[in-house]
C-alpha cells in the first residue's frame, strides 16, 4: 500500500511542478545558446559583446532556476497542504492507511522535488561560472582554449587549499568529500522538507490555528530553531570526524588528527550535528504523524 501511496504522490507533485520544469528547460536552453555561441568570428567588438552577452544569459540562467527551486517548494507544499488538510483532506483521511504512511510518502515524494530542483540550480549556478572563468582565461591567452573546466576546477581548489594553508587533496578524496557533502545536503532538504510539513500540520491542530498563515511561518521557524540549538550544543559538547584517506574512512574525535589529516592531503567531514538533526528529525516524524491521527482538523 505505501509504494501505491508513494507513486500517486509523485505523479500528485509531478502534475503540480511539470510546467515549470517545461518553462525552465526552454528558458535554459535559449540561454544555453546564448552562451554557447562563438561570438569570437566578428573580431574584438563582436567578442566583447558576445561576453557580456554569455554574462546577462549565465545570470539568466541562474535567476531561471532559482525560480524553479521557489516554485517547486510552492507547488510540493501547497499539494500538501491541499492533500491533507484541504478539502482533499476528507478523502485523504479515509483511507485504510496510517497517518505515518501518509506522511511518509508525501515526504519521500516531496523530498525528491526538492531534491531535483536545488540539484539543477546548483549545476547552472556552478557550472555558468567555471564556464565563463574559463571562457574568459580563454580569451586573456589569445582566444585559444587552454583551460579545460576540469583543469580550472582542479587549479582553483589547489590554490584555496594553499591559501589555507593545506596540502590539496588528491581527486579521489575530493571526490569522496563532494559526494559526502552531497549527501548531507540531500539529508538536509529532506529535513527541511519535513519541518515545513510540521509547521502546517501544527497551523492545523488548536489552538494554534488562531495564527493563520503566519502562524505556520513561525512554526516552521520555531522548530528549525530548536532543532539546530540542540544540534548545536551537542556539537560543541563533542565533535565528531570522518576522516577521508586515499583508500580509508575512520571516526575521530581527536582535532590534532583532523588537521593532520588536512596536512596530509586527505580530508576531514565533521558528523556532529547531521547524526543529531537525522536522529530529531525521526522524534519530529512521530510527532507530525501523531498530530496528523489525533490533532488536525481537517477543513
């Protein structure tokens, strides 16, 4: 019954997000030909507007998907909202299924959406800017292509690290670190995702439906504070190390190995305060699932 529940729900989100994944993928793909373009065959005129042309379109493209991100967690959480607490809610209620059932797919299927739609900003946003950084170095070495966005990636960390003060760690510890906090991020939206369902699902239980619409922004809010308060003294009570080597993972809680690690060109993930949120954020889905069975009020 849950894969049924999950699979409507995804077709539920896709209905209501589908449009602006259409509006972006041919928005992005004006500006992608914008971008794109060899503006280099009308000599230095035509290069310096073809320039600040890859310039406007790459900030386009960014705006592009920053929107999509706003209105993908408007189209997730308003069906939520509709689904459960709305007049859908009467019909939602009567299923032979668990409040915790309901919720989890929704959340799963929220979460996905999210997800997607950060995972596509943060791939125009960083992938816009190491192509007009390289572009650009392109054109100060006489308009050949010296620089691949590999190689522009790899000389940037190199030269943060030595800024810092830190051997540059090889790729395949880079590529475990990015993957690492890849999936912190993922955890981390998911979170999110489910505190928004908590702030809602709280604006629906009374009393604390006397607030409205701002009562669920300060739900919201207030569980968030809580949360990372908590994770936040946890943390600073003791710290918690992934230390990432060539072929290795191992915990510490020792800081002298954290920074020998970095010395070393490995690399350090701190797992404090995710291990402390994931494990609140269980707490926060009995207690959304409880106030769904015994609190809400449907409208």
């Amino acid at each position: 019954m849950l894969g049924r529940l999950i699979k409507n729900d995804f077709k539920a989100h896709a209905s209501a997000v589908y449009n602006i994944y259409i509006a972006m993928g041919i928005a992005g793909l004006v500006m992608l030909i914008l971008m794109l373009f060899d503006w280099t065959k009308g000599g230095e005129k035509s290069l310096g507007v073809g320039m600040a042309i890859k310039g406007v379109a790459a900030f386009a493209l960014c705006v592009i998907a920053f929107i999509g991100v706003i209105m993908t967690f408007v189209g997730v959480f308003s069906d939520f909202e509709r689904g459960m607490y709305g007049k859908e809610g009467h019909l939602t209620m009567t299923l032979p299924v668990k409040s915790s059932s309901l919720l989890l797919s929704k959340w799963i299927s929220g979460s996905f959406w999210v997800i997607l739609s950060y995972t596509a900003f943060c791939a125009c946003f960083f992938g816009s800017a190491l192509y007009l950084m390289r572009h650009s170095l392109s054109i100060v070495e006489g308009n050949e292509m010296y620089y691949s966005v590999y190689e522009l990636a790899k000389e940037m960390i190199a030269q943060l690290c030595e800024t810092a003060g830190i051997t540059a760690p090889s790729m395949t510890v880079l590529m475990n670190l990015v993957s690492l906090y890849a999936i912190d991020g993922g955890i981390r939206a998911c979170i999110f995702v489910l505190l928004v369902y908590f702030g809602l699902t709280l604006s629906h239980c009374r009393p604390f439906n006397k607030l409205g619409k701002i009562g669920k922004v300060l739900y919201f809010a207030g569980g968030f504070a809580v949360m990372q308060t908590f994770a936040g003294i946890v943390t600073s009570l003791i710290k918690i190390y992934l230390v990432i080597s060539e072929d290795a993972f191992t915990f510490t809680i020792s800081e002298r190995e954290v920074e020998k690690a970095w010395t070393l060109g490995y690399g350090a993930f701190p797992i404090t305060n995710l291990y402390c949120v994931a494990m609140l954020a269980v707490v926060l889905f009995l207690g959304v699932a409880y106030l769904i069975d015994r609190k809400v009020n449907v409208d």
